[in-house]
C-alpha cells in the first residue's frame, strides 16, 4: 500500500456534469476521483443531484483525507445554484439547475420588481442571460416551483457554501459567488442589490459577508471518522471563474487578460472600478469578483460548442479530418482573399457563411468547398480555417475595447491552447500583447487549491504557480499574418456582423 501523503489540499471541483475530488501536495496533483453526475429531471423540472453528489463526496472523504492527511480543503462549484436550508441544515427545496426556463408569469413578476433593465445591468453588472442563470431570476422561480421554500428556509446558500456548511457547520455567504452574473450585488454601491433585498434573498443569506481568507474549521465529527485530529481548514466556497484565475493574480498581480478556452471561451481582466460603456453593454460583457474583493471585466462567448459543430459538419462527409491543422497558408489565403466569411450565431438556423456576398447555410457551403476543391483534405481544412476565424474576431470584437493599457499579459488556457490557427490568429489581433500558453490541466481546481496560500502567503503559492506551467510561449509567430490584410478582413467582417 501507497504511504499516505503529508499534508495535501484537497479540492471538490463541481462542473456542471464532471464532479472530481483532486487533492495537491505542492505544485501536483496527485490524486483525482471524477464521475459524472448529470441532471435529474422530475416532470420537465431540471434539479441538481445534490444528494447523489453529497454521498459520493462525503463517502469518499474519510479514506482520502487519513491517506493524504488533507489540512485545507476548497470548494468551487459552476455559477447559478443555490441550496435553501432549514435550521438543522436540511434541504427545504431541490437544488435548481440553472437551466430551467422559467414561466413567463415569474418573468413578469421578476421585471415588475428589477425596474429599468438598462439600470439594472448598469448596477449589478450583470446582463441579460438565458434562463435561471440570473440567481436572482432563479431564485424566484424555485420559489413559484415550491412556495414553502420562502416559510420553512432559514438561510439560502451558494452550492459550494452549501456544502462548506456540510464539513464545518459554518454558513457562509461569499462575494466570488455573490457577484458573478446574479443580479445580486450592486457594484456600485458594493452591498446587496435592489432585487437581492426586494426577492427576499439577502433576508435569507448569511451575514455578515465573508472576506476570502476567513476560513473555518472542519467538524469534530468529521474528525473522528477520519481517525485524526489534526487542524482542517475549510475555505469559504469559490465560484469556478474565480478560481481559475489565481494562478495568474498570484503570478502576474492585476496586469494579465486570462482567455480561458473550452466549451466556453472566458476573457477575463483585472479591474480597479467596475466600468461598462454603452459599447460593453451591446456585448454582454459583465463582471466577476475576485478573492481579493476587486472587479474582474468578463466575457464569455461559446467558443468551443460553435467549432464543435463544425467539426461535426466537416465529419459527416470527411470521417477522417483532425482539428490538428498547422498549415499557415492556408488562413493567409483566406484573409488575403476577404472572399469568405463566417457568422457565428447561437441558434443554428442564424449561423451563416458569407459566399462573395452571398449569404447561404454552413452546410451549403461546405459542399459547396468539397465540389470545387477537387480534394476533401482541402476543402476541410478551408472550411475549418473559416469557422476558427470568425469565432477569433467574433470574441476578438467583443473585447477589444477593453482598457489593456496596464495588460502585459495574454494568458491562454484551455483546450484551444493546442489550436495553432487560434491562437495566430489571437495574437495577430492583439499584437501588443504577449502570448503566454498553459500546461495547467486543472486550472479551476489548481487555482482552487492555492487559494488559502494566496490570500494568507502569497510568497509559498507563487512558487506553486510557477511550477505549474505557466509559461512564456515562443511557438506561435503571428508575423505569418500580414497586418493590412488582416486589419482589412476584420473590418469587413465586421460590417457583415453588424450590418
């Protein structure tokens, strides 16, 4: 059997379907559980399984915590879920999942009580999204979906706080969570929103709110089980935004942009004053909060589900096409042409190409490709050439008023790190700025894991962060593209997107 590992951090990472256990001793990791726990649907209403998920955590705790002789543990969950608790710490209500579309009657109701939309974005920094990703508008609609959740709560909290609650008896309401895209928190005036105070929710959250570094302590009960009584420290929970990107604070102090790729593409930058133009508001662009309680510009755009279905476009006909596409030349051509165009769109009935001046349907014009190319390897990598350029300008458009005046620093992560087309393109559109590409395999939960050296010994945790991969890249040579054509191909995109 393995000697147990001294002094490990453990962290619960809870993406939206991928739960893991990954426990850090220094810069690695050295042990990760994982399972999928996907939503349960009960009657067309989506819950988190939030009790399936406990028993898996919480089963497996006692045996990792007495190998690892775990002294911290972190708690970082995606964005949107809340859990509604009664006295004694029990469930009142499902664990809504933020993907459930509200009636139109608790929408009503909602807009009744937020006031002037344009204000309320203004104040909470927080835009219009889809439905109950807003907690605010989340919130509201449990309550509909369950009227006694307003009579039989004592407090609501965060899901990661939830289950902070769960190992140290400590309730908690933490502003990383707080102020991410929930309507909650007014930037302005840095306390509890209007709609957080008029929905009932600041009545039930705990106060006072907590600072990042106040932690607390695990349960004697807990103690026993794991048969140790050394100290535990509990951190209060983390949204995963917020997570990701201590690395690169611990590192870079403020002066960083952090692209975070996959699925979703996050471009996140540093702030003094939350401050959105007329300009940013067009974008969606909102803002986060750090652990150290200062704004952080965000935008997010779906990147990676978009280049997803394209490749699967590509796929249908060529079954052996790889995104492994090196081939400068070809991206050169296509800028240099300014023939070809893509327009990303959510909705796949408003996705398009731009022919020549001719609007028609990705698939139209992939076939289009494969019949006049003479060659499908040709025709696949064009057409994947294109998709990766216009979602490049598109979030390219969206942040290129940011103030990148004190950025010294374009830090890339995720899975485009690998994309050699992306990331040309990336820094051609954003030649002031050094590129620097990650290793980090684990960003939300190696930003996680660091987070109690951060806010008590930056010193210790920055040599956790050198060591894990962050590192100067010297591969990629945007000089490949030449300004002027570039410069003219965006502009021209441009005026297609925004006609």
């Amino acid at each position: 059997m393995q000697p147990p590992t001294d002094g490990c951090r453990l962290v619960f990472d809870i993406g939206k379907t991928n739960k893991k256990i990954v426990l850090f001793h220094g810069r690695e990791p050295v042990h990760i559980e994982k399972q999928e726990f996907p939503e349960i649907d009960h009657d067309g209403i989506r819950t988190e399984p939030v009790q399936e998920l406990a028993r898996w955590f919480l089963g497996l705790l006692p045996s990792l915590a007495r190998r690892h002789r775990v002294n911290t543990i972190a708690v970082c969950s995606h964005g949107g879920a809340f859990a509604a608790v009664n006295a004694a710490g029990e469930l009142v209500a499902p664990v809504f999942s933020y993907l459930n579309q509200p009636d139109v009657s608790v929408i009503r109701d909602f807009k009744a009580l937020a006031g002037d939309p344009h204000e309320l974005y203004r104040t909470t920094c927080t835009p219009p999204m889809e439905k109950s990703i807003n907690m605010a508008l989340g919130f509201m609609n449990a309550c509909a979906l369950y009227p006694q959740l307003r009579h039989e709560a004592d407090a609501v909290l965060s899901l990661p706080d939830y289950f902070v609650m769960l190992l140290s008896g400590t309730r908690y309401t933490t502003m990383t969570y707080l102020g991410c895209h929930t309507y909650l928190w007014d930037f302005q005036k840095w306390s509890w929103s209007k709609v957080a105070r008029a929905i009932g929710y600041a009545a039930l959250a705990p106060e006072p709110i907590k600072r990042s570094g106040k932690s607390t302590r695990l349960l004697e009960a807990w103690h026993t089980r794991i048969g140790d009584d050394r100290p535990v420290r509990v951190m209060p929970g983390l949204h995963d935004s917020n997570a990701s990107i201590i690395p690169y604070l611990i590192k870079y102090g403020q002066r960083f942009c952090l692209h975070s790729t996959g699925s979703w593409c996050v471009t996140m930058v540093p702030a003094d004053t939350p401050q959105l133009s007329p300009r940013d508001m067009q974008n969606n662009i909102l803002y986060n909060i750090s652990v150290q309680h200062k704004p952080v510009k965000t935008h997010t755009f779906p990147g990676g589900i978009l280049l997803s279905r394209n490749v699967e476009r590509i796929k249908r006909i060529d079954r052996t096409f790889s995104e492994a596409q090196t081939d400068m030349t070809i991206l050169q051509r296509i800028i240099a042409q300014a023939r070809w165009f893509y327009l990303p769109d959510l909705s796949e009935t408003r996705e398009s190409v731009i022919d020549d001046g001719t609007l028609i349907a990705p698939d139209t014009f992939l076939e289009r490709l494969w019949r006049d190319a003479g060659s499908t390897d040709r025709a696949s990598a064009e057409y994947y050439a294109l998709a990766v350029i216009g979602i490049a300008l598109t979030i390219y458009d969206a942040i290129k008023d940011f103030d990148f005046s004190d950025v010294q620093y374009l830090c890339v992560e995720g899975g485009f790190r690998c994309n050699q087309w992306y990331l040309t393109m990336l820094s051609a559109l954003l030649p002031d700025i050094p590129l620097v590409i990650t290793d980090i395999d684990e960003a939300t939960a190696l930003g996680a894991s660091l987070y109690s050296g951060f806010v008590d010994d930056a010193p210790a945790a920055a040599e956790d962060a050198e060591a894990a991969g962050i590192r100067q890249s010297t591969a990629i040579d945007a000089s490949v593209l030449d300004q002027r054509d570039l410069q003219q191909y965006r502009r021209k995109w441009s005026r297609l997107h925004h006609p």
